[in-house]
C-alpha cells in the first residue's frame, strides 16, 4: 500500500478506535493464518487462559483485515503480532504501529522489520535478542524480555525416590527437509550423531516429539521416540537426568524452562534462555557450537558421571528464575506493557 493510502487508513482506524484509557480495553492476537504452530495453540492459548480468570482486557484472535475493523469499534484495543509476517500484514493495512506489540520470536540477521521504532513495543524471549533489536534503534523502554512461557502446576520436580530412566533427553518435533533454514538451525543431523555417540557409550537416549518416524538422517534403534500430548511431556523430564539442546540459534527453547522445573541437568550451546544465566548456579553448562559430536558426548558423559543433578540451592536459584516465566507473571506483564 502507498505510503499516502497507509496514512488514511491509519486515520480510519484511529477514528473509528475508542480513547485510550476510556474505552473497553481489548487485546487481540493478530494471525492472518490461523495456525502458527506453539505460538498459537500453546503461548497465545496459555496467555488467553490466564487473562480470562483475572478483571482486564477482552481477549480474542483476529486473523482478517475485517475482524479487525470489526474490533476497532469503540475499543482501547491494542494487537500482538506473534509474526514478523503479521507484523509487516498490520503495516501494509495500515493499522497504528502504536497499538501494535510485536512478539519477536527469533532474530533472524539480515531480515527488514519495519517501523520498530514506532511500535508500542518489542517482546523477545531473552537476553541476547534484546540487544540486537536495541541495535535497531528501538528505544530501550520499549523492548521487554518475554520468555515462551510454562505452566508450574503441570512441570515441577518429580516425587521423591522417582527413578531417572533416561540419560539424556532431545525435545522437539521432527521437520522434513533437510536443506531447510529449519534444519540449519535445529542441527538435526548433528542430534542424530550425537545420539548415536551416547548411546555406543552405553547411555539411553530418548527423543521426545512428533514427527520421528520421518527422520532423514541415520537415527540408531536404540534411540527411544516418545511422542507424548504436551500436558504428559512433564512424565517423561521427571524420569530424564540431563535434558540437551544442538540448535544454533533458539530463542528459548520451551524445553529448557520445562526442563528446569522439572529438576533435569542442562546442557546447551550458548545461545536462548541458558545464555541469559549464571550456569554454575542452576547446574546447566554450554558446549561450544563447533564442537564435535564426540566431544559434546564425552562431555555429556562426563557430566552423567560426576553429577547427580541440581543441588537444593540450584534448584532455589532456578525457581527465582522460572517466576518471571509462568504464564501468570507473563499474563500480568502483557497487561503492563499494554495498559501502563
């Protein structure tokens, strides 16, 4: 759309907007396609839940450019773009980059995102992303760390006595196609390799995800797949000693939240949420990214040796952490941030 039409059509929506601290407050989800994976089915759902159960904004999901002129009526409504492709969508229709607050699940090198400086403001879900998008010349009060969000009442430490079964843990679904961005950034074959390392040193190894059954790489049979509904995944951490993570680049993952309530050991390259920590006080530890598999299993091993898990003061330190990532806290925080 013409800058010129973009400006009507932003006084439109202005208009047609109810006053700021006056009208309803309403806060919707802006998702063109409906489905977008976790950040609709799981953050979004999750987030929604919670705001429901407290007095606050209306809540709801709008995914054309007519339910959104539709909930413009009269309403202090504010809108999450939980994509950069929503967020370039609200743009080119025009709607008022200071009612938009943009999730920002990854920093992608290279990508235009436009009118950041403008937006109410940017989430990312740690540290490290922050900084990148303060280089963008968003201004810092802008800019909140918002982590994937977990549910406390469904991860937590296991009961006393319960066993370890499983040595090592991988979490994620599985993606076809192994030329992909996804694959580059998951390293599903380094996994692979990985795991086979492990388990010719005699460790068991458990994938925890959909999709397995496609894998393109050579996965060893002595590699269990668990494919669990995500309200069980709690079962399966309680009875892992060591949770790891290959990508090089991850914005979290959820399952390193999970895996920390749930009382596993972490080991991670340096990057997503274990980036943002001191690790020697929440028993996790980095590997560099150009290690070799054979070096991440020795590691791992030496680890599964020398290690029993999470000291009760480690532990302390992990729950003063995962506060600020419950999706009660995360609920309240997006109300802040909305409705300062």
């Amino acid at each position: 759309m013409p800058s010129l039409k973009r400006r009507f059509a932003a006084l439109c929506f202005r208009r047609r907007l109810g006053r700021a601290g006056q009208a309803p407050a309403c806060l919707v989800a802006y998702l063109p396609q409906r489905q977008q994976g976790w950040i609709l089915d799981f953050l979004w759902q999750a987030l929604c839940e919670q705001l429901r159960r407290r007095p606050g904004p209306a809540v709801g999901v709008v995914a054309t450019a007519a339910e959104l002129w539709t909930r413009c009526r009269g309403t202090d409504l504010m809108v999450l773009a939980m994509s950069l492709d929503a967020l370039n969508a609200l743009i080119a229709l025009g709607f008022p980059p200071e009612r938009i607050v943009f999730f920002h699940t990854h920093v992608r090198l290279g990508l235009p995102m436009q009118k950041l400086d403008l937006l109410h403001a940017v989430l990312v879900l740690n540290g490290v992303e922050a900084e990148l998008i303060g280089m963008r010349k968003v201004p810092r009060r802008r800019i909140h760390r918002f982590p994937a969000g977990f549910d406390p009442t469904l991860f937590g430490l296991p009961a006393s006595g319960t066993p370890r079964s499983i040595d090592v843990l991988f979490v994620g679904r599985y993606r076809k196609g192994t030329d992909g961005y996804y694959h580059k950034r998951k390293r599903y074959g380094f996994q692979v390799a990985l795991a086979e390392r492990l388990v010719a040193q005699g460790r068991t190894v458990a994938f925890l995800g959909r999709d397995w059954d496609g894998c393109e790489y050579p996965l060893d049979c002595r590699v269990q797949i668990l494919e669990e509904p995500h309200a069980r995944y709690a079962t399966v951490y309680q009875v892992a000693r060591l949770v790891c993570s290959v990508a090089a680049q991850e914005g979290g993952p959820v399952s390193f939240l999970e895996g920390l309530a749930c009382g596993c050991l972490m080991v991670s390259a340096p990057t997503g949420f274990i980036a943002d920590l001191n690790l020697s006080e929440v028993a996790c530890w980095t590997l560099p990214l150009l290690a070799s598999s054979q070096e991440w299993a020795d590691t791992i091993d030496h680890l599964l040796r020398t290690v029993e898990g999470p000291s009760e003061q480690q532990q302390s330190q992990r729950r003063r952490y995962l506060q600020d990532a419950q999706f009660s806290t995360l609920a309240e925080q997006l109300v802040q941030i909305c409705w300062p």
